[in-house]
C-alpha cells in the first residue's frame, strides 16, 4: 500500500462502494474532494441507458438462475417422493406376499 494512503481513506474507499443512497448523500456532504469526484463519476455512469440495461440484464441473469435452482430442487424433492412411495409399496408386497388374495 502507499505510504500516501491512510488507513482512513481505504475504509472511505469501501463504504462508498457499499454505501446505499442516503450514504452516498452523507459522504457528499463531508465534502471531501476526491471522494466528490468519485461520486459523480459513478452518478454520471449509473445514468446511462447503457448501464441501466445492463443492470437489468444481470437482475434477469441472477432470477432465472434462481428460478433454475428452486425447479431442480422441487424436482429431485418430487422424484424423492415417489421413490419412497415405489419402496413403501415394494415393502408392502414383501411384507404380504404369503397371503393369498
């Protein structure tokens, strides 16, 4: 790390990048002027069409994986069931096989 750097500009660093909007107002008011810069850079970005678009697509991306994952799951619960079933009538048969119907 740069000696030029403190320990102070790093964690303002993060919480920018973590920061949610009234944060982000919070830390313009501090009025530091990198970090002022920083931001607007990032409002300037955000605005575009171009960006909105591509968050929109990566929302997409993250739900239809999640979709994905929760249909696989139901699935193999579905299959679990009917296992069970095929061995519980299996055990029945073993279990009356001697009796005559």
């Amino acid at each position: 790390m740069p000696a030029d750097v403190s320990e102070d500009d790093i964690l303002r660093w993060l919480s920018l990048f973590k920061a949610e909007t009234e944060e982000l107002e919070k830390m313009k008011e501090r009025k530091v002027p990198v970090m002022g810069q920083a931001m607007n850079v990032y409002y300037t970005i955000t605005a575009s069409s171009e960006f909105r678009e591509k968050e929109r697509l990566r929302a997409k991306a993250r739900h239809d994986k999640a979709q994905a994952l929760y249909n696989v799951r139901k699935e193999r619960d579905i299959d679990m069931s009917v296992t069970d079933q095929i061995e519980d009538v299996g055990q029945f048969i073993t279990a009356n096989k001697s009796e005559k119907y």
